[in-house]
C-alpha cells in the first residue's frame, strides 16, 4: 500500500513538473491549451466516476449474490445429507419392522401373526395384493391366503384346484381362531365348490410364511427382485404377478406371455439362454402353475371384477 502511495506522489509530481516546463517554454501561449486539456478532464471526472460508482456497486452486488448462492448450496447440501439419513432410518426401521413380523410367525404361527406378515409383504409391493397361493404337502389343491381390504388383523383363506378353474367361498381365519376349525371350514368350502375335500390337519403356515420371506429378501434388495409374488411354481421359478421369474438365474417370462398361448419355439428360447436351466421340464409344469394361478384369481368372490383377460389353457 506504501508502494502504491509513492508511486501516486512521484506521477502527481512529474505531471505538475511537465505542466511548469512547458508553461516556461512556450510562455502565454500555453494557456489556452492548457486550459483545453483541463476542461476536457474536468467533463470527463463527473462520467468516469459515476461508472466507477457503478461498477463498484456491481461488483459488490456480484460478491453478495456470490455468497448467498454458496450459503444456499452448503443449505441444500446440509438437506441433502438429512433427507438421506432420514431414508435411510425410514428403510431400516421399515425393514426391522417386517423381519419382526416374519420372526414372529415364524415362531409364533396364529392367526395374528401369519397376517401382519402377509399385509408388511403386501404393503411394500413384495407379495400380490390378490393373495399368496401355497400348495400343502400331499394335496392336489392350492390354498390361497390374503389379508381382508380394510382391516388390521383380517385373514382369508380359501381352495383353489390345480387348473385354477374351480375355487371354493373365502373362509375367514379369525383372530385367536386355531386352524384346524379353518380347515374343516375349508373342507365344506371344497365340497360346495365341486372341489375333492381337502381332509387338511393344519394350514401350510410355515410354507407360507417362508415364501413372504422370500419375497420380502428379494424385493428388499438381497438378489433379484421377483416382483408381487404369487406362488412357488417349481424349485427354479416363482409366479408373480407380472409373470414367472427364475429363483437364482435372470429369467423372466412375462405375464403376457403367459396368458396366450405359446409355441413350443417360443418356450424353448426360455429353456436355455447364457445359463441353461437345471430342469427344463420343469419350466412347462412353472407355466402351467402360473396360468392356473392367474385363472383362479378372476373366479369367485373376492376376485377382480374388472378382469378380462382370459388365460389360455393350452401347455
């Protein structure tokens, strides 16, 4: 700064020096000039220091504007940062709170806990919101579980053949209710419907309950997501409801699909791709699983009013 000043001195004081020799110089005849060149500089002050004043004023508008936009992006930063922290809080106690659900009937399989289970699977998409089909060992018919519209603690249950063609009313499985009273329920359903009696001893709870998980860990982000699971179909493929999806390889025949009739070159191009599957005669038994499943969800009560599609029942 003391630089500066000396240099502003010593040009101060040669202009003055320059101005003196010439008046010396020349005599009285450097007036006029003179006094030219310092009316012209006079004029030009007044502008010159209104647009300093300007610029100044910009700049530091410019420096303000500045600083602002940093203050709002270290604030969408710090938002940032907790709406991630909030999602992620929200994601694990979403997370406990089903893995809870399935412990719990797991250990404890009653009325109750089988159907907050189901409705924390449905809730989040991982399960179909018509029911999960569960075929009980050594019984030709499919049982068909879901949690009642409206209702926290609703469960019903009903029979389903094994083409989907034919299904017993929906039985409702009543909270503190044991399953063998479900069961015998569902026995005189069967019969109703022209179904062969089921003569079931309990309801298959624990496959139930280990296909939501299934269900759950997969739509939770641990493996492939296999959409709105449906059903079991065979050790390598699971229906849901945007079609079959394979358990382990990334294979996906689509609803569609499914529901038309399919040439046996366009089944054989999901038989073998990068991976070939472990049972390829299992994939006709998976198909023939899912078109059932999708036919039985638009029979009876309870089903889609709304639902025209009509699946093929050709293999």
């Amino acid at each position: 700064m003391a630089r500066r000043h000396i240099w502003v001195a010593a040009t101060t004081a040669a202009g003055a020096a320059m101005v003196v020799a010439g008046w010396l110089i020349q005599g009285a005849d450097y007036v006029p000039g003179f006094l030219l060149q310092i009316g012209s500089t006079l004029v030009l002050i007044v502008p010159i220091a209104l647009l300093e004043r300007r610029l100044t004023g910009t700049e530091q508008n410019t420096e303000a504007l500045g600083r602002e936009l940093r203050e709002v992006g270290e604030q969408l930063g710090r938002t940032a940062e907790q709406v991630q922290q909030l999602g992620r809080l929200s994601l694990e106690d979403g997370f406990s709170q089903r893995d809870a659900a399935l412990r719990e009937a797991e250990s404890r399989p009653g009325q109750q806990s089988v159907a907050r289970a189901l409705r924390e699977a449905q809730t989040i998409g991982a399960v179909s919101a018509k029911g999960v089909r569960v075929a009980p060992e050594g019984h030709p018919d499919s049982l068909r579980f879901r949690p009642v519209a409206g209702s926290r603690e609703g469960l019903d249950v009903r029979v389903e053949s094994p083409d989907g063609a034919k299904v017993s009313d929906w039985q409702a499985w009543r909270p503190g209710e044991h399953d063998r009273k479900v069961c015998r329920r569902l026995d005189a359903a069967a019969r109703t419907a022209g179904l062969e009696p089921q003569r079931l001893a309990a309801l298959p709870v624990s496959s139930l309950i280990a296909l939501v998980r299934l269900a759950v860990s997969r739509h939770s982000g641990e493996g492939r997501d296999l959409g709105a699971v449906v059903q079991a179909a065979t050790a390598e493929w699971v229906v849901s409801d945007e079609g079959l999806y394979g358990r382990q390889l990334p294979y996906r025949i689509p609803r569609q699909v499914l529901e038309r009739e399919l040439a046996p070159a366009e089944l054989d191009t999901y038989r073998a791709r990068n991976t070939p599957l472990a049972d390829p005669a299992g994939l006709a038994t998976a198909v023939a699983c899912a078109r059932a499943a999708y036919r039985a969800e638009q029979l009876g009560p309870g089903s889609d009013p709304g639902a025209t599609t009509s699946v093929s029942t050709a293999h």
